[in-house]
C-alpha cells in the first residue's frame, strides 16, 4: 500500500540532536545528520550558484527542449506533405494538435502522483523516453487514426515535463533565482532547433525512400531518445543526492534553502495538503490564467508555419521564417523572468506588462492587409512574446506554494490547464479561414485581456493574504528546519506570499 497520511505532530529523534515530524520533509533530516560545516560566505554560495547553474540548466534546458521539439515537429511537418499523404480532410490536421494536449490531460493525475512517489528526476527521464519513443514511431503511420493514437500517447508521457522541472527547478534554488532559471531551462528554442532540421530536412532529394516528413520525426525522436537515456543517468533529483556536489556543497545547497520555506521532497501523499491545493483560490487563479495564455499557444504551434506559408513563402523558407519565433519567445521570457527576479514583488505587475506586448502583435496580425509582408511578419513575431507572462506565471506558483503534496498537486493543476488551453487553440484556427486565419486571432486578443484580468486578481488575493500575516503577532523562535517541516503555505504562520 502506498504511504497516504494526513499531516499529524509525531515526532522522530535523531541522534538526540532534535525532534522533528517523522512526515517532515526529507531535506530536515539529511540537515541533522549531515556533518557540522561553517557558515556559507557570499562569496561561497555564487560559486555553488554556478556550479549548480552550469549543470542543472543545460540537462534540464535539453530535456524540455527535445521534448517541445518532438511536440512542434508537428507544425514542420505540415510543411512537407504529412496532411497530403495521411489523407487529412478537413479539422483532423487541428485535432492532431488537440488531441497532444487531450493525452496530457488524461496522463497528469498519474504522472502527479508518481513523481511524488518516485525520484522526480529518474520518472521524468523516463516519460522523456516514452515521449521519443512515440516520436520515432509517427512516421510509421498512414491515416489520422494512427497519428491521433500515437499523439495521443505522446501527450501522456509529455504530461510530466513542466510540473517535473518546476518541482526540481523549487528544489535548487531560491524563491528570487527561480524566474530567470525558468526562462533559460523552458526556452523556447525548440522553434530554433526544429526550424532548422525542418530546413536541413527539406533539402533531402524527392528520390529518398521515404518521405520529407517521416525524415524529421526519425531524426526528432533519435536526438531526444539519446539524450533521454544521458539525463536518466546524470540528472540528479534533489540537491541530497547531486553527485556533482561535494558532501559540504551540498549541505550548503540545501541549508540556504530554508528561507524559501517550501520544502525539497518528501515521499508520503498528504490528503489535507492535496485538498488545501482544490480550494486554495490561487490555485483557480493561474489554472485559468494558464489555458487562457496557452490557447494562443496551441494555435501558434499547430498553425505557425503555415501562416507564414500562407504569406506566400515556400515550404524550406517558412521554416527558415519559423526559427525567430523561438529567439522571441526566449527574449521575452528571459526579460521579463529577470524583471520577476530584480523587481522584488512585482511578479504581477511584471506579468501584466508581458501580456500587452503580444496583444501588440495580435492586432498587428489582424489589422494589416497580408500584402504587408514586413508588417505582418513583426506582428507575428511579437504574438510569441506571450511565453514571457507564461513563465513568470510559472514562478508564481513555485514561490508561492509550500507542501510538497501541495506543490505536486497545483504543478498537475496548472498543467491541465495548459494542456487544456493548448487543446482549444488550435480549434481556434478554422480551415475555412485559411490562410488569414481571423477567427484564431482574434481568438488570441480575447484570451491576453482575460490573462491581464486574472493576474489583476492573483495579485489582490496575494496583498490581502500578506495583509492578514502582517497583522498576526510575529515568531521570535523560527530555526534553519523550519523551513523543512514540510507544512503547507496556509499552515505556516510566517509564510509570506510573492506578488
């Protein structure tokens, strides 16, 4: 039977140094039997900074990456003649960028549950494995019943990837180091690798034996199965077992840890914490806030290369055109993830901001005649800023959420809301609309105000919560464990929100 347990004050003794919960998070107890070290000098913890930085961010920005890549080959695909030699009719092709998002929404509950379970790195490797699978297998099929199965299941194993990085991103690192780490680890810069194969692909001879299409998810799933199988191996789940990290580095890297106080890991699936997750109202909040700023993402990823197709360019060229998209979507989530991080509690605020830019895009799109080739190419270039707001968003979550059964319930939360967004985008693109795609731009617009409208509303819940704290009488007696209790945000007197 699984360890399922409501939060309860039993205590453990460790060596007779101190009692702790014997639920406490499992950070608590490596702190109390580790060695005695001193004190983390300024100096000291950039180095670890960067040590930290320099392997945990290319393992994970390769991860995601390869699996967006393996998502969005999609788009490319289209390019090359999947919809003409899979006897796509009608909304099929849009259903195959639905049903992805259809698959994660089915896998998540699982996948939420098994990555508390079981060490959250090795699982998310693993589903990292069973996504490329399906990848390699796509070109084996031949009508839209096979491409919808094996879609679908993708989406299953792709369940995992933003809940899974966000929970190892929160167990490495500050409260205030986090955005800028989201930016660079769920960069967009699958639009920049695959733009390229799709391009390098697109230059194979019509003599070749297969077709254009099945070349890009073969070479697709193989990158990503390789380096699935690299990450399996080296990418560590927490910072007690970094083998990268000396035995005193990583006593450090989890000790300055316990101001974020949200825990690191603890194994057992707390009932009350996953209820307090159902009716924390910040929680509904960013859901919403998530599939209304990925709508415009599940269009963008089905349709982009065939609207920039649709201004009259070829197939080779419009990937070329596509790889951009990426640089923007990496400029705009690293500029405002730094905002996030610099402007203390302003996250909102910042999110607010970054909302505007690709509502800016949007109305450029759908005001200006298609003639305007440079025109409606900087509007659609601008539309892919909006995964700047997404990722601050993302921050939100990780800052502002304690418990680590909480935190894995909210990450699956979150995430269905994005599958759910990035489900209905592409149904936003009518093929009778083609190639102006009017309804799915406006479409777009609509769900950027409503995202403006939500944060508005986070950001007053938030004050008033830190209001209410304030007010309380304060603690004298926190120590460095206290932020390893592994008790929720609600359950913690001191906790205070980021806004």
């Amino acid at each position: 039977m699984p360890d399922i347990e409501t939060a309860d004050n039993r205590n453990t003794a460790v060596d007779g140094k101190l009692d702790i919960p014997a639920d406490a998070d499992k950070a608590a107890g490596f702190l109390l039997t580790a060695e005695g070290y001193g004190e983390l000098t300024p100096e000291a913890e950039k180095s670890l900074k960067r040590r930290i930085d320099w392997f945990m961010i290319p393992m994970l920005f390769l991860v995601a990456t390869l699996g967006a890549v393996d998502k969005v080959a999609l788009g490319t695909s289209a390019l090359y003649g999947l919809s003409t030699d899979n006897h796509l009719v009608g909304q099929q092709y849009s259903w195959l960028g639905s049903i992805l998002s259809l698959g994660a929404i089915v896998g998540m509950p699982l996948s939420s549950y098994l990555i508390q379970r079981l060490p959250s790195a090795k699982y998310l490797c693993g589903c990292s494995v069973g996504w490329s699978a399906m990848s390699l297998l796509l070109p084996a099929c031949s009508n839209f019943a096979g491409l919808a199965t094996l879609r679908f299941l993708m989406g299953m194993f792709e369940a995992i990837i933003v809940p899974g990085i966000s929970l190892i991103i929160a167990g490495f690192y500050k409260k205030e180091e986090q955005p800028p780490r989201n930016a660079l680890v769920f960069a967009a810069a699958s639009s920049i690798v695959n733009g390229f194969l799709s391009w390098a692909i697109g230059h194979v001879p019509s003599s070749a034996p297969l077709h254009i299409w099945q070349y890009l998810f073969l070479l697709t799933g193989s990158l990503s199965m390789l380096w699935s199988i690299i990450a399996f191996i080296f990418l560590p789940n927490d910072p007690m077992n970094a083998k990268f990290l000396s035995k005193e580095q990583r006593y450090h890297a989890v000790q300055r840890l316990a101001a974020n106080k949200t825990g690191i890991v603890n194994r057992k699936f707390k009932i009350d914490q996953a209820k307090e997750a159902f009716l924390d109202p910040k929680t509904w909040i960013l859901f919403f806030f998530n599939i209304a700023i990925n709508i415009p993402n599940g269009g963008l990823t089905t349709f982009g290369g065939l609207i920039i197709k649709g201004l009259g360019f070829s197939g080779i060229n419009a990937s070329l055109l596509s790889m951009p998209t990426g640089v923007m979507s990496t400029l705009a989530a690293f500029i405002f993830s730094l905002g996030a991080a610099k402007w203390n509690n302003r996250r909102c605020l910042v999110t607010i901001i970054a909302c505007i830019v690709p509502i800016i895009g949007a109305a450029i799109v759908y005001a200006l005649p298609r003639t305007n080739l440079g025109g409606q190419m900087v509007g659609l270039y601008l539309l892919y800023t909006y995964f700047g707001p997404y990722v601050v968003g993302i921050s939100l979550a990780q800052a502002n959420t304690a418990g680590h059964t909480k935190k894995t319930v909210i990450f699956a939360i979150l995430y269905i809301g994005y599958a759910v967004g990035n489900l209905i985008g592409p149904q936003t693109f009518r093929a009778s609309q083609a190639p102006a795609y009017t309804g799915g731009f406006t479409a777009m617009i609509v769900c950027y105000c409503v995202c403006i409208a939500l944060m508005c509303m986070y950001w007053s819940l938030a004050v008033a919560q830190n209001r209410r704290i304030d007010a309380r009488e304060p603690r004298s007696d926190d120590d460095l464990l206290d932020g390893f209790t592994d008790l929720t945000d609600q359950q913690q007197e001191s906790f205070r929100y980021t806004t």
